[in-house]
C-alpha cells in the first residue's frame, strides 16, 4: 500500500473493512479485532492512526513490539490460528502498520474464551444467536443441517415399508436380505446416527416428518389478483408428509391453480398447462432439497393471475449467484440429502435443473434476497382471458370449453345459499379434497360461483350461491339438451 492509497482509506474512514487504532497493547484484544475481520470476509487493521483518521504514528520500538504482539495474537490467542500479513507505510507524521487480515477458510474464529467476533460496520460484535453461529459452522462445511439428528425422533418415526422399497429399488437387496435393522442401515447410508433418525431421514422416510419438524413443509395461497397482502384467496393447503409426498401435493396445487389451455386438443381433454410442467417441477425440487434448514421458515408457494412463486428460506450459499446457477453452476448445501433425493424425486443434482427450467420457459426471475435470507424463483405466466361467459342483450350466452363437467355438476346442485359440507353432499362426493379441487375452486376461479363471506374465505358462516354468469351457464346448458 502506498502512501497516497492509505490517505484515501483514511479520508473515507472505518467501515467493515478498516479498523483504525492508535495502538495495540493487549494480545486478547488484538485477537478478538483479527477474529472479527476473518469471520466477515476479511479486512485491515491500521495501526498508528487515531479513530477520526488522522494519523499519530509508530516510531521502529513501536513497530517491534507490535510485530511481536500481532504474532502472538494471531498464533496463540486465536482459534484456528491465523496468518495476517503486515506492512509499514512511511508518512510525514511517523510509520503506520498495515495488517491485512484475509477472509478466513476455517470459520468460525474464536478467541481464548470460545468468544466468535463478527465485524457489525466500524465496530465489532459478538455472536451470541444461534441460528447465527449454526450458519458459521455450516458455511465452514462443520455442520450439515441435513445429517442433524432430529430432537426427540426415534427408530419408530421411520416408515420401514418406505424405506424398504427404497432400499431394494436402489440397491437390489430386501431389508430381510441385508440382515441389518433398518436403523442400522439407515446410519450406514448417513440418514441416521447413534440410533436417531437425522433430518434427511426423517423427511425422506418418516411417518410424520411434521411432528417433529414443523417447518419443513410448504404454505401454498392461491391469490385472485396480483397483492400479496390481498386478504381474500381462491384456495391455500399446508402441504406436509415427506419430501415426496411434498413435491406430489405441491405440483398438484400448482396445476389445478393454473390454466390449461386445448391447444389443438379434444373438448373433453384438460388440455395443456399454460406454462411447461418442466418449469415447476425443477423449481419445486430445487427448493425442496437445497432448503437452508436453519431457517426457521416454510417453503411458501404463491400462486397470482400474473406469476407463480415460489421461495425457498435461505438465500444462495456463499459467493453462489443467480446468474451463475442459470449457467449450471451448483452448490449442494444438503449433500446427504441430494444424495438420497435423486433416487426418489426427479432431481438430477449436477446443476442441470434450472436451465432446465429455463428451457422450457425462459420467463422466469432468480432473486436471491440476502437480507430476507431467501430464495425467490417468480415464473411468468402468460396473459389468459378470465374464464368468464360472455352476455349479450342478442346472444344467448354459450357455454366455454374452460366449463367442466365438474363445474356444470356442482351449478345444478345449488339451490340459494349454501355451505361447502351441503354442496358437496348434494353431489354425492365422499373425498373433500377432490370436491375442492375439481369442482368448487374452479366454479369460484370461474366467476360461476360466489363466496357470500369474500374476505374470510374459511370463516364458519361461509356459504356459496350462484352468480349471474353460473345462472346464464345453467340456462345456457339446459337449452342444448
């Protein structure tokens, strides 16, 4: 450094990255300032300059005595040691001593205390959050969130059946073959430990992933606009179970939310997804497997008339960007569990997944969000007309192709205002769920039917009646009979 580039650093002042001190006598404190700059992407410590920048300066005892002490600090009283390369710039009031401190490989640096130091802008902290420190550890490949064995969870947690036919489709061999208890394979294959089932295995294998991990699943909202705050929706699912079960449930939220357009097809066809199935499934996957489980956050699924999203909690590991992961370029964060992943689900694991993705739908954003600590991936949907009959004072209004049978089932069966439980037994149907999904979210979506509380969709005193568009597709249908 010279002469003239120390001035400038000095004429900007401290930040993350520069530590002004007139001097150094304590080898405990000089420790916990090189510490603080290892553990924040490094930075320089300077040496003979006041804290408002000007310069006091270090004649040769001064510099002597600090080499010594800078030695000492960094090989003795920090942990890991540290190698902090120093120089002397010569100016006209005195020497000052540069030390360049790199940004460390073997994080988290402590002190003699087991104190970790991080750099919070001119001043440093210590780190006292957990969370915090997990995530040191983990960037320091010392913690695998994914091989962490899970709190409370036992060997009856895992669903042997499932993990059986796991087992003998990737490895050829029955569990009774093997003639190992399944927790003793399941540590064998790095999804267990000591006899407790990890995170990886219980969310691949577990009976009930969710009593045990209750944020390792999906919150998925169905919006009829483009707000986020919109307090009105057209469908929402927690989506739990295992990581399969998961990536099942959550495509299927995804395709009955969008539209499907002929394309050529039958009338009685569903037709094509507005936007490639491909998209979605690699997306999905990718948030389901590279999760940042140290965040205390479900993957959240938003679907809008304009775009889907989906976020993922935690946003790229290390120096990752969206540019680069749109080139191929990966980081598994989850090893063990990307391992396993890619026999069970369509995950590949070599990167290759977003410009899948890309492929088969370039109209889609990456944002890493480092502040919010997330993931978001938002795929562009393309502009559909609103699925809607059109009225006329001349023209008897027509049924559309978008007017499923489903649909045109359900508008004969209401009768004034009526609960979801009456409407569908009205129809005769036992499974609530396929009720929701093929015929009263698609008579709502439609504008066929109305919600008679809008705003709170899963209020108690929720009943449903036709619109004056469900009544003109009555009408219209019973004309053509």
């Amino acid at each position: 450094m010279t002469e003239a580039e120390l001035m400038r650093i000095l004429t900007r002042g401290e930040d993350s990255r520069h530590q002004f001190k007139r001097d150094a006598t304590n080898a405990d404190s000089l420790a916990a300032e090189l510490a603080a700059l290892a553990n924040s992407g490094g930075g320089c410590l300077l040496l003979g300059v006041a804290d408002d920048g000007s310069i006091s300066g270090l004649d040769a005892a001064a510099v002597r005595r600090l080499n010594q002490l800078l030695s000492n600090a960094a090989s003795q009283h920090v942990r890991p040691p540290l190698s902090p390369v120093s120089h002397n710039v010569l100016t006209a009031q005195g020497l000052v001593m540069v030390v360049n401190v790199p940004d460390g490989l073997n994080k988290p640096y402590m002190d003699l205390q087991g104190r970790v130091w991080v750099k919070s802008g001119a001043d440093k902290r210590h780190v006292t959050a957990r969370e915090e420190m997990q995530r040191m550890f983990q960037r320091a490949g010392l913690l695998q969130a994914d091989q962490v064995p899970v709190h409370n969870a036992t060997a009856a947690d895992i669903d042997e059946r499932a993990f059986g036919r796991y087992f003998e489709r990737r490895y050829g061999q029955s569990l009774d073959a093997a003639g190992l208890p399944v927790v003793q394979l399941m540590e064998n294959l790095q999804l267990a430990q000591d006899g407790v089932p990890n995170l990886a295995g219980l969310l691949l294998f577990g009976k009930q992933p969710q009593r045990l991990l209750q944020v390792c699943q999906i919150g998925a909202v169905w919006f009829p606009g483009t707000y986020l705050g919109d307090t009105r929706y057209l469908d929402s699912e927690n989506i739990d179970g295992t990581l399969e079960e998961q990536f099942q449930r959550g495509m299927a939220f995804i395709k009955r939310s969008l539209h499907h357009v002929q394309g050529g097809r039958g009338f009685n066809t569903l037709g094509q997804l507005e936007v490639p199935e491909e998209a979605f499934v690699e997306l999905l996957v990718n948030a389901l497997v590279h999760r940042d489980f140290l965040v205390s956050a479900t993957i959240r699924l938003f679907v809008f008339t304009d775009r889907v999203e989906i976020i993922s909690p935690g946003h790229l590991p290390d120096s990752l960007t969206p540019e680069q992961i749109r080139t191929g370029v990966s980081n598994r964060r989850n090893k063990v569990l990307a391992e396993h992943a890619a026999h069970i689900l369509p995950y590949r694991g070599l990167g290759t997944g977003v410009p899948r993705a890309l492929g088969a739908w370039p109209k889609i954003d990456l944002v890493d969000e480092r502040e919010a600590n997330q993931f978001r991936a938002v795929v562009w949907r393309v502009a559909t007309p609103q699925v809607t009959p059109q009225v006329t004072p001349q023209v008897t209004p027509q049924v559309t192709p978008q007017v499923t049978p489903e649909v045109l089932s359900l508008l004969a069966v209401m009768q004034g205002e009526m609960k979801r439980a009456d409407v569908q037994m009205a129809l005769g149907l036992k499974d609530r769920e396929h009720f929701r999904a093929v015929y009263l979210v698609p008579a709502v979506a439609g504008g066929f039917v109305e919600m008679t509380v809008p705003d709170k969709p899963q209020s108690s005193l929720q009943r449903y009646r036709l619109t004056a568009a469900g009544q003109n597709c009555l009408r219209s249908h019973a004309s053509k009979e």
